[in-house]
C-alpha cells in the first residue's frame, strides 16, 4: 500500500491529501497492489491547468486512492500487469486522447461514427474508420465464419453489436461493440444546477435509478456535510432492496422464458410487477425515480405504507418460493442451464468481474459487506453455495439474493417502525460543496458495484464527474463465457448477465 491512501466510502478528502506520485512510482504501486488480489474501483483522467492527470480507486478490504500527472503517452498496465485495467485505459483514450502504450487492444470503448476525438491515439485499424464500421478481431481459417447480431434488435432492447468468430456452432471469440447512444453524461453533470442532477443520475441506467442516484446523493451530502435521519437511511436500503428484487425476479422469468419453461416465466413475471408496485407506493414511481434526494428521501414512509410493504411480502414470499422450486427442480431447465456460459474463478478474478456475476464464480465480493452505507453494516450478509460460474450459478445465486433482499426488507421494517422520531421530506435547496475536495461513492446496486467520484475544483464546483456502473466490468465476462461454446446458447449466456448497455454508454 506504498504511496496510497487510505479511504472511507463516501468520505469528502482534500485533494491535496490524495498522492500524487511520478507515472513509475504509480505503476509499480498498482501492479503490486492488483497482483496482490487487488481490484480497481475506478481509473480516470481529468485536466487541470494544461496538465493531464490519471486517479485510481482500488480496493481489497479497504479503499485506497493514488493520483499521477501523465503526458500524451503512458505505460499501458493492462499489457504488463493486469486484464483488470483493460476498458479503464481504452476510456481514457478515447475521452482525454491519452495513448496506453503497450495495450493490446486499444480501440474505442464507445462506437462513434465519423470519430474526430482522438484519431491518432488509436491503433491505425481505428484511426481510418468508414463511417458506420470499424475493425473487430478476426480469428482466420477456412473453416471460419462470422455471424454479426445488431446493433438494431428487435422489440426494445437498445442497440449494441455482437460479432461472432465461429468454426461451425462453435464460438471462438466474441466481439462486443457498445456506445451507440452516447449521451455525454459524463460531461452534462458539472454544467447542471445541482436540483437537476439526481434526475440525470435516476436516467444513467433506468433499471438502476436508485443505486445510481444513491451513489450521487450520498456524494453530495458527504462535500456538503448534510446529516441523514435515520428514516430516511432505513427508507433508502428499502428502496435499494426493492430494485434488486424486481430486476432479479424479471430476470429469473426471462432465464425461463429461454428455455421454452413458460410457467415459470409468466409466474416470475407477474411477481416483478407486484416488487415495482411497491416502489410505487415508496414514492409514486414504479422506478424509484423522485424518492432519494440529498439529505435524506422526499417522500416519507408512514405506518400506512410500512403494512402494505408487510403485507405485499407475507404474501408473495410463499409463492416465489413455489416458483422458484418449479425452475430449479426441472431436468430440462438444468440439462440447459448446467455446464453453459462457464467462467472460471480465476478468469473472473482476473477479469474483476462484479456483482452476481461474480459471486457466481466463487468472488465473495459485496458491497454492502465491504463498504457498508446507509444501514447496510447492522443487516447480515448473504452466502452463496453455487459457485461454479456458469448459468445456473448466476441464476441460482439470484434465487438466494431474491430471499435475502426478502428477510432485509423485513428487518428494515421493523428499524422504521421503533423509530421515535419524526420524520421530515427533503426539501430542495441550494448547498455548497467542499472546495478542492474529492469523494468516491460505492453501493452494491442490483447488478453488483456502482461507483460514483467527484473532484471539485477551489470555488467548490464540481470539476469532473465520473461514473462506473458494473456493467463496464461485467460485458468483458460474457464475452469470455461464449468461448467454446455453442452460438445457439448466447441468448440464454447473455440473458443470465442482463448487462446494461444505457449504463456503460454513459
């Protein structure tokens, strides 16, 4: 841990106190560290007074951040030391035009067409684009074909590119191009009035609103120094809980519905209605959206809410337990889930996969264990027993966070109700932040970790906002479980990931 420090989750630094160390001291720092079974929370450039400057976030047990200035050209650690900081340094290539020398597949992460950015940082193959097409690995042979889905799909689905190298059924490798829709968020965030900016974050990824506006408002409050109530904090993880259960049991009944098991899908789709439903009754959206504001929630949750919240999972707990039954106890489902889509312990580690993506490969890794926020330290853990890193490990890890997010929720209300105190609503209202100060936030959303950092500059306004959603860990994963195996299992592969393509496009 040379030349690092440690950090708090949440917890506004000076910047000042944040090392900033020469690019070798930097490196050697890092491939220590990650070779060390260290992961990387994030790894981004920003700008300041002419000078190009690289801050990493990593984490084992703690939290640690390092900072270094970098020309035009750096030591790319991806092909020295680690698979783990292979979409980090491709970001900050094509966002800052700063070349990774030495990476082994530099190309854009996010697909532009008639890219003016950077062209000369990347690979020549990239630099020369023709508008709407750009290179992919080609694995050659005779007997090699390639089959290209996307980036349009059919019904809603936004668009991403999938290009298989395949030698009859057979995949060799998966290419996966994203970015069709980038909407700049990124750099939309430090020109907004701060009233706008959890109604942004609820947007970066729908189906994630609440983990990533969490993130955003736990941030503010942590430069501003605002003080949560306990209320607000228990309401918050309800919230939280209440989005990993919907997402996870919509999922379990898609994972159903490809393998032609129509009951179970049917019956898992109408119990995720019931979980947004009680979003809604939260706070008037299905989503979350309008509920976590900074300082605490805007709609506060009475004893009236609190028993239809009781109610509602006295009710359906029973009947996801039947269901959930019914799809892991037929043949023909383990017959297509077992042995499909595997990666191992040691490519996932190495890969940093995240989330149930990656306590299905045997990763313990979560972060409401490791970084407790809110009220996340005084709630038990959870543990997983199907950790083979395959299909049915992702779904049968779903199934235990599913009653786990069950048994948390109910707690939590119990926390509320011995509550004495009363409760107030946010109210919007100007604050200042923290000047030449930074923070990181990180919260296991329903994918796994979400992670938001801001710098802010010395009149206190916020200089660079930068954002990880898991899915920029977790795309690589489903690449690597489509190797060696049949191109007719890549539905349900990448349904059992369900990535987000909104929340890695940012």
């Amino acid at each position: 841990m040379d030349n690092m420090l440690k950090i708090t989750n949440g917890q506004a630094i000076a910047r000042a106190s944040i090392p900033l160390v020469p690019f070798e001291s930097f490196f050697t720092s890092l491939s220590t560290f990650v070779k060390n079974d260290g992961y990387i929370v994030q790894f981004f450039a920003f700008t300041e007074e002419d000078k190009n400057f690289i801050l990493a976030v990593v984490r084992n047990s703690d939290l640690y951040v390092i900072s270094t200035e970098v020309g035009s050209i750096f030591q790319s650690l991806t092909g020295q030391v680690s698979e783990k900081f292979h979409m980090f340094e491709r970001e900050v290539a094509e966002q800052y035009g700063l070349r990774p020398d030495g990476h082994p597949w530099l190309k854009m992460v996010r697909y532009h067409p008639n890219y003016t950015g950077y062209p000369d940082v990347f690979d020549n193959d990239y630099a020369e684009e023709i508008p709407g097409n750009y290179s992919y690995f080609q694995v050659k042979g005779e007997a090699i074909h390639e089959v290209g889905v996307g980036p349009v799909h059919a019904g809603i689905i936004e668009p991403g590119h999938f290009r298989f190298q395949c030698a009859g059924e057979e995949v060799l490798h998966l290419e996966i191009q994203l970015g069709y829709q980038h909407r700049g968020i990124e750099k939309m965030l430090p020109t907004m009035p701060m009233k706008r900016m959890p109604i942004i974050c609820e947007a970066i990824a729908g189906d994630t609103a609440i983990g990533h506006n969490l993130c955003l408002c736990q941030a503010i409050e942590s430069l501003a120094g605002m003080q949560i109530e306990p209320g607000a904090s228990i309401t918050r993880c309800i919230a939280l809980e209440l989005e990993r259960l919907a997402n996870h049991i919509g999922d379990l009944g898609a994972l159903s519905g490809d393998v032609a098991f129509n009951p179970p899908a049917s019956y898992f789709g109408r119990i995720r209605g019931e979980f947004l439903n009680l979003l809604q009754v939260l706070c008037g959206n299905r989503f979350g959206k309008g509920l976590v504001r900074p300082g605490g929630v805007a709609h506060i949750m009475g004893e009236e809410q609190r028993q239809l919240l009781r109610d509602k999972l006295a009710e359906i707990t029973p009947e996801i337990e039947h269901v959930c039954d019914l799809l892991f106890t037929a043949h023909t489902v383990l017959a297509r889930f077992e042995h499909t889509g595997t990666v191992s312990k040691e490519m996932a580690s190495d890969l940093g996969l995240v989330g149930y993506a990656g306590r299905a490969c045997g990763l313990a890794y979560d972060a409401r264990v490791a970084f407790p926020t809110e009220c996340y330290q005084d709630l038990p853990a959870n543990s997983n027993k199907v950790t083979d890193g395959d299909v049915n490990s992702r779904a049968w890890v779903r199934r235990e966070e599913i009653m786990h997010s069950l048994q948390l929720i109910t707690m939590l209300l119990a926390k509320h109700e011995a509550l004495m105190e009363e409760e107030k609503a946010v109210q919007t209202r100007p604050v200042n932040l923290a000047a030449d100060s930074f923070v990181v936030t990180v919260n296991e959303g329903w994918r796994g970790e979400v992670s938001h950092a801001i710098l802010t500059d010395r009149q206190g306004d916020v200089q660079r906002y930068k954002i990880k959603d898991p899915s920029f860990h977790n795309w690589t994963g489903l690449a690597m479980s489509l190797r060696n195996q049949g191109i007719s299992d890549f539905p349900l592969c990448n349904k059992s990931y369900n990535l987000s393509y909104c929340g890695f496009d940012l």
